[in-house]
C-alpha cells in the first residue's frame, strides 16, 4: 500500500469526524477531545483492508493528536477500546497497557502520554531524515 493510500484513509476519517461535529459548539478544548474521543472508539479499518497499513497510520495519527492536545490541556494518553481479543497485540506492538490491570476481561487499553511524546518525536525525526 502507498502512503498516499494511507494519507487518502486519514483524511477521510478527519472529514468524517468533522462531518458528525459541524452542528456542534465545544466550549472547551477538553469536551472537543471527549466527543472526537467517542467517535474514534467505533473506528476501525475493515477486514479487506486490514494488513495495509491504514491501521497504524490512523493510530499514528492519533497518538500525534494526543500530543497536540496534550500540549493544550493535561491528559495521561490515549484510551482505544480494542473490541475483540484478537485485536490486542496489535496496540501492543506500540507499547499500549491493559487499562484495568486487574479486570483481564476488559479489553480497554492506554498508552500514557509519555509514550505518545516519544512515538510523535521518532515520527518527527524520521520525517525529517527522510527529507534530507
């Protein structure tokens, strides 16, 4: 898959979001980030499409947007509510933990936002060594 693809895949979950948000007014900058939230937890990338990389490109995405908002606002990660056992080590792989350590039957997962600073500073100097 081209990152073109992947870029096309990313923009037409921010038009989506965008879309189901326009009639509404956020007074803060924290209610903006809990009803994305809200919405980003039905998300997920088709079976047909799954192994392409949209997956990781939106979860990139989103952990650069944890950041952003993080720089605004205090927040300690990213929640994503996996829906299927299956789907676990797939936000393993980036280092996500089990939100209720204790309940294992509970699939909610967390990456704390020191973990999102990293990712998005890897991110950043890849992009910037690809472009030298």
């Amino acid at each position: 898959m081209t990152a073109y693809k992947a870029e096309v895949a990313v923009q037409i979950v921010e038009r989506w979001i965008i879309a189901r948000l326009r009639h509404h007014t956020f007074f803060t900058l924290a209610a903006l980030n809990k009803a994305m939230s809200e919405l980003l937890t039905g998300l997920a990338v088709a079976r047909s499409q799954q192994g392409l990389g949209l997956g990781e490109r939106l979860l990139i995405d989103a952990i650069y947007r944890t950041v952003l908002v993080a720089q605004q606002i205090s927040t300690i990660g990213l929640f994503v509510d996996p829906m299927a056992p299956e789907v676990i080590p797939f936000y393993q792989q980036y280092d996500f933990l089990q939100a209720d350590a204790k309940d294992h039957s509970r699939l909610e997962m967390w990456l704390p936002i020191k973990t999102c600073i990293e990712i998005a500073e890897s991110i950043k100097t890849i992009k910037s060594l690809e472009q030298n």
